[in-house]
C-alpha cells in the first residue's frame, strides 16, 4: 500500500558561502545570515551543474510516496527520537549497520503520514488512500498552463513532491483561506525554468529582481549525476516572499472528477474544495474565487 512520508530535506547551495552574524531573514529569530559569496561551490562543479536542468524551488513542505514498510533503527543518544516507525532518506550514509550524520550533523528520514494524525491532516488532504490518488498541481503540454488534477499513487512511486497550501509556510501563494483550506503536491522538478540561467551571482540577482518568472523562493538544479543544488532569495539577501509570486501569476486548469469514485472525503479536504472547481480555467491562479468553491 502507497504512503506519504514527510520531512524536511537539506540541499547544498550551489555557490560557496559565508556565515554572517547578523539577523537572517529566513526564518524568525535567526540571529545569522548565510549569503552566497560568488563562486560556484565544489559540489556544484563536480556535479557538472552547468548541464544541469534548472527548476522552481517551490516554497511548501517535502515529501516521499512509497510503499508503507516498518524500520527500526538504534540511534545515537545524540540524536532526537524519531517517530516509530521511521525511515532514512535516500543516500544516508551507514557505517556498520549504524546511520551517520551529514555535514550539517543531520540523518533526514521520512515519518509515516497516517489517517487520524492531527500533525499531518493537511497532508492528508491531497491524498486518498481509499482510492489511491493525489491531489498534483503540474504543468499542461500547453505552454505556461498548470493544471490541478488527480494522479494515481502508483504513478509517483519512490518520488519526492512539495505540499504547498494555506497551513504550509505562511502560505506564501495565497492558496485558500481559512474557511475554504487548500493543498496540493508539486513533484520536485516539475517546473522547469525555461529561459538559460547563467551562473553568476550578478546576473542571477537581476533574474530574480526584474523577471517575472525570477518571483520565485529559489532555483533547484537536478545534475546528472542525481545530486541537487539549489540557491534562495536568501543566499543573495534578497526578501521572499515577494507579491504575486509566479507560480500563482500563471494561467491554470482545474481537473478533479471525483464523480466515478465512491469514497468518503473528509469537510476540509482539498478534493472536494477542486472537484466543485473541476472543468473552470482561470487566467491565473490567484483568481480563483475560493468563498464560491
């Protein structure tokens, strides 16, 4: 049986950077800022990230659908308890049997996200166990649409996705509202960036600045060699996030027909909220006139 996992992912910048002691503006309370300091870092270059595909880092929380296993490690009393059952990332290094830590001194995983988990319901509002599928937000063949439509489980086996929506992050696309909760899942990739990006750091703060397509929380590169570079706002000192931000700037379709499917969904899940939108298209996102849906 298909389940979503979650957990926070940590990705190498792709230029070297330096720690500053002074206020950050990623996170509240971070009394540092990391900024990017010109060259592209080793890792990037062995990765080859000049023919690497450049791709929307897109501002939600990761996720991993596989099939649902059991794993029982025995952890280092340094480490914080993990939820039973737990299982590590893929490419976690072990050593004798035993888990080691990244260079930031992390062992990422994936926690199991189960019906009736109150921490995890808004990830459970784009999936439906019942009928195995999700709720996916992705590109259409027709140039700049996305589409919000269903895709069965088995169809993103072994991928990672971003949950993006009205509880996630401050919600910074202004998905949903309170009354009218909203998610989806982008798969990690998806949303290419077109347009060649050249990589220094000048001409990538004026991307960021002046393009519309720039108004985004960062660029991830996918390098041949599976590794990903990502670079934020934030390693430039610029701010995210910013108005109108592009995912939500462009054209979308809405197709969830949930007529031939017999399963009971929860009030708040997203489904229900895009199956009374199903057949609409909107000329952006950020049109859609949620106290109607």
């Amino acid at each position: 049986m298909q389940r979503l996992g979650s957990v926070q992912q940590k990705i190498p910048c792709a230029f070297t950077t330096e720690v500053r002691d002074e206020p950050g503006s990623k996170r509240a309370h971070q009394s540092f800022r990391v900024l990017a300091t010109g060259g592209l870092s080793p890792k990037a270059l062995e990765a080859d990230i000049h023919h690497a595909i450049a791709t929307e880092k897109v501002d939600g929380t990761c996720c991993y659908i596989t099939k649902y296993k059991e794993f029982t490690w025995n952890l280092d009393n340094d480490f914080r308890a993990v939820t039973d059952p737990w299982i590590p990332a893929h490419g976690v290094v072990q050593i004798n049997g035993r888990l080691q830590p990244d260079e930031n001194g992390h062992i990422p995983g994936w926690v199991p996200v189960e019906s009736g988990s109150k921490p995890y319901c808004w990830h459970l509002s784009t999936v439906n166990y019942e009928t195995g599928l999700a709720l996916v937000l992705k590109p259409c063949s027709e140039k700049n649409l996305l589409e919000i439509t269903t895709v069965p489980l088995m169809e993103l086996l072994e991928q990672t996705l971003e949950l993006v929506g009205t509880h996630i992050n401050g919600n910074p696309y202004g998905l949903g509202n309170k009354r009218h909760p909203v998610h989806v899942l982008i798969s990690h990739g998806s949303l290419r960036i077109e347009k060649p990006l050249t990589l220094h750091l000048k001409d990538l703060i004026t991307w960021f600045e002046e393009s519309p397509e720039g108004k985004v929380e960062g660029i991830v590169w996918h390098c041949i060699n599976g590794l990903l570079i990502k670079l934020h706002r934030h390693h430039l000192g610029l701010q995210w996030p910013v108005p109108d931000p592009y995912l939500t700037a462009r054209p979308l379709s809405i197709n969830v027909d949930l007529t031939k499917y017999k399963c009971d969904l929860e009030t708040k899940s997203s489904f229900l909220v895009f199956a009374r939108l199903s057949g609409k298209q909107y000329d952006h996102f950020k049109d859609i006139p949620w106290e109607e849906s």
